[in-house]
C-alpha cells in the first residue's frame, strides 16, 4: 500500500495521526504543505514541507517573528542549512518511516510489567519496574488505515533490554486491532535501528528547525 504513495501523501498522513497523538489543531492547508498549532511556549506552531524549496524556505523565516516556531523541512540538514536566517537552531534530524501492521505477540521480560490504555483514538503503553518505577513508554494514533506511533521512550538504565521493541510491538498491534494496515512514524537517529530491526523501511529524512533568537545572540 505505502510503496506507491509520494513523500507528500506520505507526510500527510503522518501529520493526521502526529495531530491526534498530542492534541493538536488540524492542518491547515499552505502552498507548500501545511501549517499545524500545537499551542505549547516551545513549540508554537509548525510549519511542516514535504518538499521543501529555497524559495519558501526563505519566505517562510522572513516573515517568523515568533520564538517557538518549528519547521519540518524533508530534507537533509545539509541542503536546508543555507536557506535559513539568524535565530534558527538544529533538532536531531528525523526519518520517516512506514511498515505493514500485522498480529504481534510481544513477551514482557521479567522485572517488570506492562499497562496499556485507549482514549481518543490513541493507545498509550507503560512499561515499569516490579516495584513501579518507570521504565518505558510509547503511544500510537489510529487514523482509519494507519497509525502513528509517537513519543517512544525507555528509560537510560533500562534500554538494551528489549523495551523499546515490546512497546511498538504491542502498539502495533493494537493499531491492527483498530483496524489500521500501516503505521508511520518518524525516527531519531537512535531509534532508527530499532524500527528497522522490527520491519519499518525509512522513506524520507527530515530537517527539524526552531526559531530561538535569544539562543543566537548568546
């Protein structure tokens, strides 16, 4: 199903779910892609480009006077780093990635225990010690077909231990449960060997950008 799909119905997908996962507004529709409040100090409002071009780049941070500004350019750091103005800083670059859905079995390891819950459309996961303490987390958005996983996190002194796999793989089967068929998601540089080792394929690299002028007059 996802082969076929473009970078641009492929990111549009991934913002339907990414907007459910953490309450954001819906998208609204720009020339060059779309424009989404998350209405949080750090991090405003972003401005999110499948294809990313010189041109609207830089139309773009001309007109941003706003701290907490984000852009989610797909594309390298190295091709966008040009096109910016002062003020703009450098997250770790992401990685869209997609896989097929299919029935999961995941075993919890010993020590620890695993609670799972459903509201408004997103299936949150947590992983915690015997003795409660936390250890991992993750949750997944389903949007009808597909689902975004979001938010993927093990505790430092428990990774390496088969965490972070048990929670995507009980998100994703929940998410085919829903009856979603695809998940996508976008990766950090570390959790992208991870979703790789369970199948994922990366699809597109993204350059995300915020806009902190105090941060560049330091």
């Amino acid at each position: 199903m996802m082969q076929g799909l473009t970078v641009n119905e492929l990111v549009r997908m991934w913002i339907e779910g990414w907007i459910v996962s953490r309450g954001a507004s819906d998208p609204v529709d720009e020339p060059w892609g779309w424009t989404v409040d998350v209405g949080q100090k750090a991090q405003v409002s972003r401005h999110v480009l499948p294809e990313p071009t010189e041109a609207d780049v830089r139309k773009i941070v001309a007109g941003t006077s706003a701290p907490g500004t984000w852009l989610k350019l797909f594309a390298d750091d190295d091709t966008v780093r040009p096109w910016l103005g002062p003020g703009w800083q450098f997250d770790v670059p992401g990685f869209l990635m997609t896989v097929p859905l299919a029935a999961e079995r995941p075993t919890v390891p010993a020590g620890y225990t695993l609670t799972s819950w459903s509201r408004g459309g997103v299936v949150r996961v947590l992983v915690r010690t015997a003795d409660g303490h936390f250890a991992a987390r993750g949750q997944i958005a389903c949007t009808g077909a597909t689902a975004v996983a979001d938010q993927i996190e093990t505790a430092p002194e428990h990774r390496r231990r088969g965490l972070g796999g048990l929670v995507m793989r009980t998100l994703q089967d929940a998410a085919r449960r829903s009856g979603a068929d695809t998940g996508l998601l976008v990766a950090t540089p570390d959790g992208r060997a991870l979703y790789a080792s369970l199948g994922w394929t990366a699809r597109a690299t993204m350059a995300s950008l915020y806009f902190a002028p105090e941060a560049a007059g330091r």
